[in-house]
C-alpha cells in the first residue's frame, strides 16, 4: 500500500469519526450533573508493554459527544480500535468519580487479530443538586 493509499484511508476513517460524534448525543444531555470527567489512558500492545503510550484525555463536558471511541494506535491494524462508550457512560450515569477498565483492539494486523490492550481510568467530578434537604425548611 502506498503512502497516498494509507493517508486517503486514515482521512476516510477520521471523517467517518467525526460524523459519529456529530451523531451522538451531547454528554450534558445524558449526564446532566457531569462537571468534569479526565480519563488517563494506557495503551500497548499485549502482554509485553513495548510500544506503551500513556496520555490523559480532558472532556469539555459542555461539548462533547456522548461517544468513547479511541482509535487503535497500530499503525498496520485494519478496521480496528476501542469503542469505551458502554462502560464510560454505565460509571458515570451511576455517578462513580473513580473508575477503570480495559479494551482490546477488534481490528485485525496481518491476517492475526490485532490485541492491542487499552486500560483506561476515569475521574469525574459532579454538580450537587440544590435542593434542600427533607426537613431543612428555612424561612
């Protein structure tokens, strides 16, 4: 595959990216008392850790799409990569300020599955809800 091949097809991926995140619902609507959310991510390749890469991806919750897709670091995988939607919104619609998870790449490298291991952790912080307490009428 030639270099223009390759750039042509990364192209066509992050534009089929950025319309399923056009796609999906705001995260402020599904988790409305969200007020920060980080999540560190870790990513290698299997067991062996070579080729780690290590970064922290900070939400502007106002913005963002209620979408976790990370694609797949591999330079070679094919139609791979992490989708962490499910598990990122179950934590955060349970209002979990810590939590963590893992995700193996579902592209395939060679003719073999590609496997490359994302571990994610997540931190998120919430608005209090203003209504007073049961009893605590003040005049």
């Amino acid at each position: 595959m030639t270099r223009r091949q390759r750039d042509l097809e990364a192209a066509s991926r992050f534009r089929e990216r950025r319309e399923r995140e056009d796609a999906a619902p705001r995260l402020r609507s599904r988790v409305a008392r969200l007020r920060t959310l980080s999540i560190e991510i870790d990513d290698h390749p299997g067991a062996t850790g070579i080729g780690r890469t290590r970064y922290v991806r900070h939400v502007v919750v106002d913005q963002a799409p209620a979408l976790f897709y990370i694609p797949c670091s591999e330079a070679y995988c094919e139609d791979g990569g992490h989708d962490l939607t499910v598990a990122i919104l179950q934590a955060l619609l349970g209002g979990e300020t810590e939590f963590s998870g893992q995700d193996v790449c579902y592209g395939w490298r060679g003719g073999a599955q590609c496997e490359r291991v994302v571990h994610f952790l997540g931190r998120a912080t919430y608005s209090c809800d203003q209504r007073p307490e049961e009893g605590d009428m003040r005049d």
